[in-house]
C-alpha cells in the first residue's frame, strides 16, 4: 500500500477504472498540496471527468489508493467524499433557479428553530459566506436573477458553507465575461490564501499560467505531466496534450494569399448607436481575417451585422459587391456563421446530428414537396469522416456529444452549403486542444479552397494560429489591422488590444 506525505491535501495513487471492460483510467497519479492551485488538462476522454468523479464518490475505482488530509478513503458515495471537505463546483451549475440565494446556499441542512426553518439566520450567514468572498449579492435574490459570475460565487459560499477544504472547479470561465473571470480569479486566489487547496480543470491555457501553481496533463488515461506552471512552456503544454509531433497546427503557417484575388466581403463604414461606429475593411477570396477585441468592443454585434441578424444603422456591408442587409440575404448570397453560444444558438440539443445537420439545409435535400432524407444521411456521414466527429451514429443525440463534437456538427451543417464568406465567433470555447487543433485545420482547408474567413475570439494563441491579417477593436472602433507577420509575440497582441 502506497504511503501518503502530510504536505498532501489528495493523493491519487495507481487509479485505474474501466467501462465495460474498457479502461479508462490506466494507473494514474494525482496529487493536490494543501494550498495550491493545480490544473488538470487533457483532450476529452483523456480521463480528467472520470478521476474527479472518483474524487467525489460518483464513482467506485477497480483499483488504487485515495487518500485526504493522510487518510486512506473508499469513498462510496457523494456524502462519504463531502463529508471529508470535498466539493465540486460544475461547469453546468447546479443551483434551483426558483431559489434565493440562501436558500440554495443551505439546501436540505436549513438553520432551524425546532421544527420551523429559520430564514432571517439562513439569510444571515449567507450574506457572512458571500462577503467573506468579498461579494455583495443579496441573500435574497433568486438564482434566475443572477448573471453567470455571480450563480458561481454562489456555488463557493455553498460550497464553503459546508467547511469545504478542497474544491475541484470544471471549467469554472467556460460562460465568464473578462470582467466576471477576473473577479474569480481574484476569489480563488483569496481561497488559496485562506489554505483552500484547487483543483482546476480548464481548456484555456492562458488561464494557467495566471492563476496555478502547478500542472497535471492526462493523455489517453495516463499521466502524461506534472511539474511547476513556471517550469513549462505554452508549447510543452500543447504537446503533452497532443503527443508528439501533433503541436504544429497551433502553431502559425504562413499562406501566400492572392495580391489579386477578389474581394468576397466589404465592409463599408458601418454604425450602430452604443455598440460600433464607421466601421470598414475587406476581406479578400482564401484569406483568413481575425477580429480581437476585449468583451463589449462590439465584435458580436459587427458578425451578427454581416449575417444581417441586428442590420447597422448607417453604411454597407456587400458581398461580392451586392448589398446584404437580412438574414435570409445573407445566407442567400453565401455567407455562414457559427455563433458564439452553440448551445443555445448552434444547436437543438435533444435532436440528433442528422436533424441538426438537416435544417438548415433543407432546401438543398428537397425534391418538390418532399425532403430526400437519404441524400442528407449520406452526405452527414461523409462530414462526420470529413470533420472526424466522434459519434456512434448520426442519429445519435447531439446533447450526448462532447463539446469539440458539437462544435463540429455546427461548422458541418454550414459546411455543406459551401459559403463564400465563413463568420465564427469563439469557435473553440470550451473545447479541449485536440478539438481546436482539428477546427484551426478545417478553417485553413476552407480558406486554401478560395472562401473568406472573419474569426472572432478571445483566445488570442487561437487567433495567432490561424489569421493572415488581424483587426483590432477598441470601444467599438477599429483601432488598427496589423499583418500577422509583423506580430512577434502574443504580448503585442495583448497590448494592441488593451489599448
């Protein structure tokens, strides 16, 4: 039996756990000193999800040893692992929107007196719990009235409400503004002060270096990387993420563009009132354009614009020099986009890839009155190859897919109406390195056959990888567009787009 050393808040020692017979976890390691923040990456299916769960006694390991605070523990089941001083804070929270604030924070453990629930001393601790955290959401409020930002402050205080010493957080920035991310970060921070030890789980590798201490890479079920965040690279990251050889598509490739291929979209001084003002640039046929900008510089409301959604008050957007100011315009003269929430925009979650693949594309697998459903499957399964999406069948429930995969259905279903003009807005949020990488190679393949990509996202490596030309916003205006080859590092990206 594997001994444990008091420095440690977990130790995961020799885990393995398989499905069906199919290992998932193959003898991993994991340890969490007390204090520290430690991140946990990999690819999906890498095996992060299935260790946590372990963690919290969703799971039963086949075999291994778990210990906290020293002591050896079998953990079988959520109460037995909350009961040692462990939470989970989820990337879907997990709160009853119908609730206040007290009432989630205190759910089934309410302060009472004798039988009648106590309110006024619920209501009191949890304005103690939020302000200790330095926030100053009222107890009162009900959930569905709260932003993003503040129901995860909330998710804390309930978790701190039950003396949680260890706190494992799935993606915690996945639906955070900046401003909402940085007063996170400034909160996790004063958890780690407060002797709190994290565990971090996050496909945002800038995020890493700012806030962890150390860093834990799963690959294929195996601990593949530990070290201090300090001791490695952004590259050393991707490849242990990838495996070898595999890191060079996030790195960028210069592409001879055209000097006389045509424009496809212009941009001609377009302004809407409070959101962006005499707005102009082009983009040119196989020519990849990043926008960047900080959150509320207007770089949703420029897309949604182009894809006549929201049309601008003043100016022209034309493409191929014939002016487009509707939806149905838009997608009629051969422009697509993939928005920035898949899930609520992207997506009907609890149809299948082949009905998400199909509706917007109906026109094209109609024969008179009727659709031709069998042109459609076949043409789903030669994307499904084509973008190497995971699914067991396209008729499988796209809830059921994992991020990356969801994504791909989305840029599929535009795919397959060959746009001139290929708008995406984040389109890697919340998905793992393998996914990206594999999405930066499908946009390249596009832009070589000759269409315009407009790519707006706030990962800047992201945008780095991929763009041959890069505008910059600021505060709704465009503030300069700088040739790719002539940024050196993503510190002048950084500053270009702070301002």
């Amino acid at each position: 039996m594997h001994a444990m050393t008091s420095l440690n808040a977990v130790e995961l020692h020799a885990i393995q756990k398989s499905f069906a017979g199919i290992p998932v976890l193959k003898d991993v390691n994991f340890s969490l000193r007390k204090g520290e923040i430690h991140a946990l990456m990999g690819g999906n299916g890498a095996g992060k999800s299935t260790l946590m769960k372990i963690l919290t006694g969703v799971y039963r390991r086949d075999s291994g040893d778990l210990f906290v605070n020293g002591q050896r523990h079998e953990f079988l089941t959520p109460r037995d692992s909350e009961a040692a001083g462990i939470a989970m804070i989820f990337q879907e929270l997990s709160l009853v929107p119908t609730l206040t604030v007290a009432q989630n924070i205190f759910l089934q453990r309410e302060p009472r007196n004798g039988f009648f629930l106590n309110d006024k001393e619920a209501v009191r601790r949890a304005r103690e719990l939020l302000l200790d955290l330095g926030e100053d959401i009222d107890p009162e409020t009900r959930v569905e009235d709260l932003s993003t930002g503040a129901c995860q402050m909330v998710e804390i205080a309930k978790a701190l409400s039950k003396n949680a010493q260890i706190l494992v957080m799935d993606e915690p920035t996945s639906s955070l503004s900046e401003h909402e991310t940085a007063t996170l970060f400034r909160i996790v921070k004063k958890l780690k002060e407060n002797g709190i030890s994290i565990i971090y789980i996050s496909h945002r590798m800038a995020e890493i270096f700012t806030i962890c201490d150390r860093v834990t890479v799963f690959r294929d079920g195996k601990t593949v990387l530990t070290d201090e965040c300090s001791n490695v690279s952004m590259e050393g990251l991707i490849e242990a993420m990838l495996g070898p050889g595999r890191e060079s598509s996030m790195q960028w490739q210069e592409r001879a563009i055209n000097k006389n291929a045509p424009v496809i979209l212009d941009v001609d001084k377009i302004s809407r009132y409070g959101k962006y003002n005499d707005i102009s640039f082009s983009i040119k046929a196989g020519e990849i354009v990043g926008l960047a900008g900080l959150m509320g510089s207007g770089r949703t409301e420029i897309a949604q614009a182009i894809f006549g959604i929201v049309p601008p008050d003043a100016g022209a957007i034309r493409l191929n020099g014939k002016a487009v100011r509707t939806t149905y315009e838009a997608m009629d003269a051969g422009i697509a986009l993939v928005p920035e929430s898949r899930r609520q925009q992207g997506l009907v979650l609890d149809h299948s890839v082949l009905e998400n693949f199909m509706l917007p594309n109906l026109a094209r697998f109609a024969n008179g009155m009727f659709i031709q459903a069998r042109n459609g499957a076949s043409k789903v399964v030669d994307y499904i190859d084509r973008l190497k999406i995971k699914t067991d069948s396209p008729n499988k429930s796209v809830n059921l897919l994992s991020g990356g995969n969801q994504q791909k259905v989305v840029l599929s279903k535009w795919l397959v109406r060959e746009p001139k003009l290929l708008i995406l807005d984040e389109p890697t949020i919340g998905v793992d390195i393998g996914a990206k990488s594999e999405i930066i190679e499908i946009v390249r393949t596009l832009a070589n056959q000759g269409a315009a990509i407009l790519v707006i996202s706030s990962e800047f490596e992201e945008l780095l990888a991929m763009s041959d030309r890069i505008l910059v916003l600021h505060n709704g205006s465009l503030k300069e567009q700088i040739d790719r080859k002539q940024i050196t590092s993503e510190e002048v990206l950084h500053h270009a787009v702070q301002g």
